[in-house]
C-alpha cells in the first residue's frame, strides 16, 4: 500500500500553508481519509488529486465551500493522480458563460497560483479573464499588476525568478491562443510586432499581438529578441502596414535599429513601443509608451 505523504510535504507541492491543509480538512472534510486520531496525517493520491483541485478552484476564484464541494464529488483517476473536471461546467451550474470576476479576485489567484507554479491554473486564469472580459482589460487590470508585482519581488529579494519564468509562458500560451485563431481580418497588409535586437521581454507583444487579433486585425508576432536582418526579411516578406519595435529598457532601446529598414510602397508606419528608447528617434518614428495608445493606431492603420 502506499505510504501517503505528509502534510508539509503536501503544503510544500501546492503552494500553500501547512494551516490552510487543516482548515480545509476541518471545514469541508477534505483531508486524508485514512486518519485515525492520534496518528499523523498521510495523504493518499486520491486526497492529493482532490486538494490539487480544490487549490485549483480557489486559485481561479471560485469560494472555498463550492470548491470543496466539487472537489468532493470529482471521480478521481488513482493511476494517473488526475480528477477529470471542468471547473466552468461543475461550478457554474450548468452555464458555460465565463465569469467576470473583480480585479482584484483575479489578481490574487494569479499571483498565488504562479507562486505555487501552477501553470495549468495560471493559463486557465488568463483565459477565463480574456473570455470575461477581453484581452484590453486582463494585460491592464490583472497581468500589468502581477508582472510589477512580480518584478519588484525579483527586485528587493532576487528570488522568485522561476516564477516569473512560469508566469510568462502561461501568460504566453493564453494571450497566443488568442492571435492564433484564424479570423476574418479587417487589413490586407499585416501589422508586424518584433522585439529590438537584445529585447527579451516579449509578453507586452504578445498581449498587443492578442489586443488586435480580437479586433479582428491581422497580425504577425516575432516576440523576442529579433534580429536586424531576420526584421527586414520579415517586412519584405509581410509588406505591412506598420511595424512596431518593443523595447523595455535603455540597453535594447538602441535607434539605429529604427534605422536602414527596406524601403516599401506604401511606406508601413514605424512605432517605437515601450519605455527603453533612447531619444531622438529617427525622423518619421512614432513614440508610443502605453498600451491603448499603441492599439489605437494601429487599429486605425488597419481599417484605413
Ligand atoms: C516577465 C519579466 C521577465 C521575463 C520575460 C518573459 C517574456 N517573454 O516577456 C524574463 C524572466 C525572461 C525576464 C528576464 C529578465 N528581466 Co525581466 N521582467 C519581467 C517583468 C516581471 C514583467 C515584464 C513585462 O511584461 N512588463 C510589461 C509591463 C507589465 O511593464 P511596463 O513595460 O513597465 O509597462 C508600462 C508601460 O510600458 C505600458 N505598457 C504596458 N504594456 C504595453 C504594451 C505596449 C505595446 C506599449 C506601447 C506600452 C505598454 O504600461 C505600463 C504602465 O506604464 C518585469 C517587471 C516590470 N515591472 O515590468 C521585469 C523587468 C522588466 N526585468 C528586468 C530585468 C533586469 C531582467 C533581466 C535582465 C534579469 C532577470 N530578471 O533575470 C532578464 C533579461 C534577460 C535578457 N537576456 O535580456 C527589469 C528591467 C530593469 C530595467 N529597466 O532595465 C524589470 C523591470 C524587473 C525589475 N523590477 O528590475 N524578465
């Protein structure tokens, strides 16, 4: 028979106190079903697939009761250590409709699923935001203030780099399901959103790449760190209407790379996006520094 784990063990797997374990147990009867008084708690698989989703529930939002509930009454899979749900379909009473959830209910399942590295809940949070709300509204009410959450963190106590590692791609994967589906779009010639040369930061891209594909825009993402030569080959190949160029900080934000880019009929419009470039820009470059100013132009690029 298998051992079971421990309750520190487990608190430590799921990214949560040792004390919410027990208060979970207490309240709601999710806990190890083989404790006997006086002996020490072990979880077995089918506790832990339970408790993975109950984290998962209240991570995404859902209150803590109607997650026990569910979690409860999920057929567990012991061989693979899965319980097969929905949480849309369980929780929501037959309705498939996302939910729109305040703020700041996102935001803190965000930031405690990412700091359990929980990227399955951390994608399915994103995606659920983006279905309630649009992409416009999850990058500057939820994902901005994680991120700055995120980065102060990394920038006070130098730790927490995996988990900004985790959130990225999950925020990634939710915000390129998004511009991947294919859509009737509004502009013959594509927008094309690159990263400067040394830029890695890529995730303001992506979530403008996501912002105009909702729109119905045509889009190409390069993400990050593109180089000079592989930018000209992708505009000469695209012919777009605009080209945008991310960069974050003072290192990357060099202007020369705005610089000697092919010469098309008609000319795309060129943006200078994010805070790191260094003026003066080339004459004919358009500075944009925030997130619905850059979508605004180039929605009107499109449709003209
Ligand atoms: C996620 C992240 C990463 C990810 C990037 C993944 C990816 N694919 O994008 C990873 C882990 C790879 C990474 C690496 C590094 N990172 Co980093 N990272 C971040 C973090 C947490 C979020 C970045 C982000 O998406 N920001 C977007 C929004 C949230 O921030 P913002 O640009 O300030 O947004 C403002 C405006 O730009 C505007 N805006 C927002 N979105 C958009 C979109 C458009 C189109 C426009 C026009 C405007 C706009 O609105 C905001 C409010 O004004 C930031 C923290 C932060 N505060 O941003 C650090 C941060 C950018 N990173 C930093 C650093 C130092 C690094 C590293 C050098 C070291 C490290 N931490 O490991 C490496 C770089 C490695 C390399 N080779 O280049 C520093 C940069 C400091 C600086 N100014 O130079 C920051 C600020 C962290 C910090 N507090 O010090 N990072």
């Amino acid at each position: 028979m298998h051992p079971g784990i421990t309750v520190a063990a487990l608190a430590r797997r799921l990214g949560v106190a040792p004390a919410t374990l027990r208060t979970w147990d207490r309240r709601y009867g999710l806990g190890s079903s083989d404790h006997e008084a006086g002996s020490h708690r072990r979880y077995s698989e089918a506790d832990v697939a339970r408790l993975v989703l109950m984290r998962r529930l209240v991570n995404t939002g859902v209150p803590p009761g109607a997650a026990a509930r569910t979690a409860l009454a999920a057929p567990v899979d012991q061989d693979d250590r899965g319980v097969e749900v929905d949480a849309r379909t369980q929780i929501g009473a037959g309705s498939l409709a996302p939910i729109a959830r305040p703020a700041a209910v996102v935001v803190r399942g965000l930031t405690q699923a990412s700091r359990s590295l929980d990227a399955a809940t951390c994608s399915e949070i994103v995606c659920e935001s983006i279905d309630a709300r649009g992409v416009v509204w999850t990058w500057e009410h939820v994902l901005i203030p994680v991120m700055v959450e995120v980065g102060r963190l990394w920038e006070s106590t130098g730790r927490g780099v995996e988990v900004e590692h985790l959130l990225s791609e999950s925020v990634i994967a939710a915000l390129s399901a998004v511009s991947l589906v294919r859509r009737k779009v509004i502009n013959a010639r594509p927008v094309l959103l690159a990263c400067a040369e040394l830029e890695t930061h890529s995730l303001p891209l992506v979530a403008l790449g996501a912002a105009l594909a909702e729109k119905n825009v045509g889009v190409r993402v390069l993400g990050g760190r593109v180089p000079p030569s592989a930018l000209i080959s992708a505009i000469q190949r695209v012919g777009p209407s605009a080209v945008l160029l991310w960069s974050s900080s003072e290192r990357t934000g060099q202007p020369h790379l705005l610089e000697n880019l092919p010469d098309q009929r008609p000319a795309p419009l060129l943006l200078a996006a994010g805070p790191g470039w260094v003026d003066p820009v080339p004459t004919g470059v358009v500075r944009v520094t925030d997130f619905a100013g850059a979508l605004d132009r180039l929605v009107e690029v499109a449709r003209a």
